[in-house]
C-alpha cells in the first residue's frame, strides 16, 4: 500500500501486522490453544510495562511497549468469538467520530472539544450510569479516583463524599488496599442506586435543580444529598 508519491502508507504496517498474527495463530501451537480469559495477565502486564516506558522517556522503549500491547490487541481480535479486527477498527471509528464531531469538522477550543465528547456519551446512553465501564479490578487507589473524579463530574457535591475515599491511614494489618477499595466499590454502588431514585423521581417533571446533559439528566448538590444520605 503506497501514497500517492509511490512511498509506503502509513499504516501499511499494521496489515503485515494481522496478516502474521493471523498465521501465528492458525499455524502456532501455543497461540491456537489461548482463550481471552488466558491472555489477560499478559496484557495487564504489557500495560504497566508501557507505563513504565512512557515514565522513562525512552523513545525506543516506548515503540517497542507499544508493540507489545498491539500485540495484544490483534491477539484478542484474532480469536474473538464472532468478531473480527475490523470490526474493532469499526467500533473505533464510529465512536471517535461521532464525538469528536466538532474537531473533524474544522476544529474547536479544548473546552468545547471536551464537552462535546461528554455530550456525545450522553447521547449514546442517556440512561447510563456515572460509574458504568471503571474497571473493578484495577489498584484500589486508580479505583478510587476514577469513582471520585466520575461522582464530581456528575455533580455529587464534596460533601457527599466518604471521608474514607479521600484520606487513607495505612495499619499494621496490611488490610488498607482491602478495606479502600470496599468502601470505594460501595460509594459506586450508592451513587448508582441514587441515579435510580432520582430518574424514578422525574416521572412527576424535572426539578428545579435537574438539566439536561445532552440527553442524559444531571443533578443538583441538594438532590445528590439528599439521595445519598
């Protein structure tokens, strides 16, 4: 695949890319026997293995992180259970144009660019709740401040918050990761059946403090309290 000067294209690569793992997993006696369920841990530790590279500095680290984790990506696409890597490529278009709208069309301030994103979010799931998609399985404290950052972007006022979730004392016993990420997973918990009480609510008109978020219904503090006592 060349541009229009006879060079290669960029991205031209990444064809070869599936092409091999395609052969790899047809041909590869270990790559043919591995489920996503066994390919997990390799990509959690790909993951931190690029956080690392990116914390470094290293371009060369970086490109070769980088290719572990595409690595990963064509894996799971290539034994997907009725997909495929396009349909991947697909979802990921899709997604990205319908909420950067505003940057394809000629280009928009940063604040505009983020709230267009958060908008078009609303729209896709109007119903959907502040802690949908956080992983539970991550580090209590990356847990707890997706939680946190989620619960003050739906408008969850800081007096609503958990003292625990925002101060963590570390004991003897060793049980602090355990015990933040209990209390973080419960917060969750709470702030999603509050979304359940305050849409039940609306049935009898929007209150004064409710607006509407690009399809989704926001909340005003003294409502979050109220639901969250």
């Amino acid at each position: 695949m060349t541009g229009p000067d006879g060079a290669p294209r960029e991205g031209a690569r990444l064809l070869d890319a599936v092409a091999l793992m395609d052969r790899l997993c047809t041909e590869g006696a270990w790559e043919s026997q591995q489920t996503h369920s066994s390919l997990t841990g390799y990509l959690v530790e790909e993951t931190y293995e690029l956080l690392d590279a990116i914390a470094s500095g290293d371009r060369e680290e970086m490109v070769a992180e980088l290719g572990d984790v595409l690595l990963q990506v064509l894996f799971h696409a290539r034994i997907g259970a009725g997909f495929t890597i396009d349909d991947v490529a697909e979802s990921f278009i899709r997604k990205v144009s319908a909420r950067s709208a505003g940057v394809l069309a000629g280009g928009v301030d940063l604040a505009t660019q983020v709230d267009d994103w958060e908008r078009a979010k609303s729209r896709e799931r109007p119903d959907a709740s502040a802690m949908d998609g956080i992983p539970p399985a991550q580090p209590a404290l990356a847990l707890t401040a997706k939680i946190l950052a989620r619960a003050r972007d739906a408008g969850v006022p800081s007096d609503a918050i958990p003292a625990g979730l925002t101060t963590v004392t570390v004991g003897p016993d060793g049980g602090a990761e355990q015990r933040l990420r209990a209390e973080a997973l419960d917060f969750a918990r709470r702030i999603r059946a509050a979304e359940r009480s305050m849409r039940a609510a609306q049935g009898s008109g929007a209150g004064p403090d409710e607006q509407s978020d690009g399809g989704r219904m926001r909340f005003g503090p003294e409502q979050w309290r109220a639901a969250l006592r």
